[in-house]
C-alpha cells in the first residue's frame, strides 16, 4: 500500500492554500483549477486531508525523500506554480 501523509489537517487549511496557488496559477482560471494536482487535493478531504507522499512531494508539502514534517502556514508556493 503506498504511504500517505496528513497534508490538509482542515477544509479552511486546504481553502488557504488553493488560493495561495491555485486561484493565482495559470494552469486554471478564476472558476475552475485545471490541474492534477489541485484535484488530488480537492480528494484529500475524503481520506482526512491525506496524499499520498509522491503527491505531497509535487505540492511542495515535502522535500524529496524526506521525512514527513507538519508546517505550521498553508502557505506554501505548489513545485508546479505557473504564474499567469
């Protein structure tokens, strides 16, 4: 079974960070996220906020190979940020 990592501890955590990247990120626009990535984590919030760790790799959420830390902000810049 693939490991998985507690990301999103709450909705509002989740909501803070998609309008961190994904409401300024030029893979979507102002109504809809258009990526992969988004979508898995929009998912996260029916296995309580969990990704699996590849996953929270491209999002920025962990180092490669790194262990699993808490970050205390949702504010974190997604590894696949295109700026409009």
């Amino acid at each position: 079974m693939e490991e998985s990592v507690s990301v999103f501890p709450s909705s509002s955590y989740l909501n803070t960070w998609q309008s961190f990247n994904c409401a300024r990120c030029g893979k979507g626009d102002d109504i809809a996220f258009r990526c992969d990535l988004a979508m898995s984590a929009l998912k996260s919030m029916y296995d309580e906020g969990r990704l699996p760790r590849d996953v929270a790799e491209k999002i920025g959420y962990l180092e490669s190979g790194a262990p699993t830390r808490q970050r205390t902000s949702a504010r974190w810049r997604c590894r696949e940020f295109e700026p409009r």
